[in-house]
C-alpha cells in the first residue's frame, strides 16, 4: 500500500552465540520492493566500502519468499535489505 509504514522490532540472540554487542546481534532491516532492489543494495554497499555479511539470495528459514542481503558499512553497524514478494 502506498504510505503505509510497518515496524517490527525482534530480539534474538546473536546467530554466532556470542554476545551482543553494536555490531552483533543488532541490525537496521530496510524493505525493498523487489529482489533487484536487494541486490542494488548490496552492490552499492560493497562499492561505498562496506563488507558483505550475506549476498543476496533466499533464506528459506524465514519463510518461501523471504530474499534478503547483508552488508556492514564502514563502520561496522549491520543493514539488511529485504523483499517478501514472490520471485
């Protein structure tokens, strides 16, 4: 929907079993449109000095659809960007 906003806020351990700390086990999620958003945004993260934390592609964990792509930028903090719509 055009203007609709959706929040979720999870807590979880850290995937490594390790402590939480800034750069483990706290993420900023974004909403991509489309797979190829995901990607783009991977891409551009790499090019500006970021580190890839997870290329982009399915994660079948978090359900069929579920596409996704993980980066660190420059300063260690961890994005995602996500998209939930059918490939």
């Amino acid at each position: 929907d055009e203007g609709r906003v959706e929040l979720a806020l999870w807590l979880c351990k850290p995937f490594n079993g390790q402590p939480a700390t800034a750069g483990n086990g706290s993420m900023v999620a974004l909403a991509a449109n489309s797979r190829a958003q995901v990607d783009a945004f991977h891409d551009v993260a790499l090019v500006h000095g970021g580190s890839s934390e997870g290329a982009p592609g399915l994660r079948p964990c978090y359900g069929p659809d579920f596409y996704a792509a993980y980066v660190r930028d420059p300063d260690g903090n961890k994005l995602a960007a996500v998209c939930r719509a059918a490939g």
